[in-house]
C-alpha cells in the first residue's frame, strides 16, 4: 500500500483526503478526508482576481492540512486547483503561496482534466454494478463551475461549463455586496436562464440525453440528499449512494429559492458557508436533471479527491 494525499482546492472549499492506495487494484482506504470553506472565488467573476482575504482563507487551511499530511506520514501529495485559480489574473500569487507552505506547486487543471478526474473518483465503484444502467452522467457542481461527463468504463464526452453555485449567486442574487433573501422570482429565473444556455453549450459535445444514470458530486448535490433525508446532521455514511428521485429535488429546489437566510441556517445538515448558495446549487442540479430526463440522482461522497489519489496509486503500476 501506498499513503497518499490529495488536495482539491475549488472556487468555494478546499478539500484534503489522506489514503492509503493499492497501485495493483485501486482501492482506497481513507485515514482522513475533511473539507474547508474558504470561499477562494470570492469576487473572481466581477473582478478577474483573487481577493487577498480569499487568499488568507485558502493559505490557513493549507497549514492546516500540511500539518494533517506529515502526521499521516503520506508519501506523495497532489494539489489540484480548479476554477477560480484558473480564471483569476493574480494566480501566481496563489501557486506561490501554497508553494511555499505545502511544497508543492498547485495544478491549475483545465476543466476537460477537472472533468476526468471526477468521473474517475465517482464511478470506481459504480463501474460493475447490474442494476445501473449505462452510459453514466456525472455532474459535479462546484461553486465556479460544473462539470459534465459521459462514459461508462471510460469517458466518452466532457465538459466544463461557468454555473458554479458561487458564480451564480455572486452574478445574480448580490446587490449592494449582500445576497437578496430570498431570491426574486426575476433572480431565479435569470439563473435558470444562465444554466439553460450553459447546457446547450455543453450538448454540442456531451450527449447528455444519451445519460441513462445520473451520478451527483460536491457540496451542493450532497447538501439536497441531507436534506431529503432530513438527516440530524450531516452523515456522509447516509449520503454516499442515497438516490433522490426528481419530483423531491424539484420540491426542495423551489423551497430553498423561497426560503430566508435564517430558514436554510437552521437546517442541521447545512454547512454554514452554503447557506448563501445552496438555492443556485440546487437549480443546477435540478436543470441538468430535467435537460437528461433523470428520474432520480444517485449522490456520491466519491469525486475529483478520490480520482485524484487513484491516479497517484496508479503510478507504481
């Protein structure tokens, strides 16, 4: 077995999974796996750059996990950064930081690499089950962008398209440098209007009705299962592989659009720094559901950190 550490670090968290890997076969065995919000993509879509506060957030749980990865003792550590350090003009000043506290440079990945490293990481185990039809969609909604990716054993298809739950409330719901509560109905509907033209885009090369299973990665997909669930608190045991069928996804959508500040705060699943973007998260979710004709989503823990740490095993092979 090989200890490894992989870092994914996107526009609203950054994410770490300690593991210990068998290069022959794959499997993962996971010492520690945690999540941060740091909100990196703060402003990135208005400004073009990355907001030293961000940048403060992001370098301290980079210590943090630094800390994490020497106690496990991990013998190699990959950082992939995805969206909002690919899109920011300041981005040298983020690959020196974490440079300098992790000892390794930051992979600003493209978003084709981005989408083949979820798909990876969600369908491992997915793969040799009967009762799941192919091909799979996986959509991994992030907060600066969503992946979508069709394959069964392999990628058939991939894009990355702009409708992050981050991007899309920044765009849409912020006035005055505070997020509207709840969204107008005009909000909302300008929203769907961004994630209808951002799937058209990705139909031109991703045949997402050809999808028979559609596979849910990242915060905002998970968030939806906890709270169909109505779990007590967040329990990713419960999460992983739960199926949510369309009709509840679309309720609970229309009830996060509706809803206050202090109403989404109070659900025990929710993480505080999704409070502000669950709803536009959801609505993509909801949107790609409805673009594919899914009757139901199955939700996986498993994504780009699994994949990532799948490909670091794989290389004694």
């Amino acid at each position: 077995m090989t200890r490894v550490a992989a870092i994914d670090c996107g526009t609203n968290s950054i994410r770490l999974l300690v593991a210990d890997a068998d290069p022959a076969t794959g499997e993962l065995v996971d010492l520690d796996r945690r999540m941060t919000i740091v909100r990196l993509g703060q402003g990135v879509d208005r400004t073009g750059r990355l907001a030293p506060e961000a940048l403060e957030r992001t370098f301290a749980a980079c210590r943090e996990y630094a800390g994490i990865i020497k106690e496990h003792g991990a013998e190699r550590l990959r950082f992939v950064a995805t969206s909002a350090s690919r899109d920011a003009e300041n981005r040298e000043e983020f690959v020196r930081g974490v440079l300098d506290i992790l000892g390794v440079e930051p992979e600003v990945v493209t978003g084709d690499q981005e989408a083949e490293l979820s798909f990876t990481g969600a369908t491992r185990e997915l793969a040799g089950r009967d009762d799941l039809d192919k091909p799979f969609l996986v959509t991994d909604i992030g907060g600066g962008s969503t992946e979508l990716v069709v394959g069964e054993a392999h990628v058939r298809a991939a894009r990355s398209v702009d409708i992050g739950c981050v991007r899309m409330t920044e765009r849409h719901l912020v006035r005055d440098g505070a997020v509207t509560d709840p969204p107008t109905r005009e909000q909302a509907e300008a929203i769907r209007a961004d994630i209808e033209a951002a799937l058209d885009l990705a139909e031109k090369t991703v045949p997402l009705r050809e999808a028979r299973t559609l596979v849910g990665l990242a915060g905002s997909v998970t968030t939806v299962s906890a709270i169909a669930q109505d779990l007590p608190e967040y329990d990713s045991a419960a999460i992983h592989h739960s199926r949510i069928p369309l009709a509840r996804v679309r309720e609970i959508t229309e009830w996060l659009l509706a809803s206050t500040h202090a109403e989404r705060a109070a659900i025990p699943s929710m993480h505080p720094g999704r409070v502000d973007v669950i709803g536009a998260g959801a609505l993509v979710l909801l949107a790609i559901m409805e673009r594919m004709g899914a009757d139901e989503v199955i939700v996986s823990e498993h994504d780009i950190l699994d994949g990532i740490a799948f490909g670091l095993a794989e290389e004694d092979r």
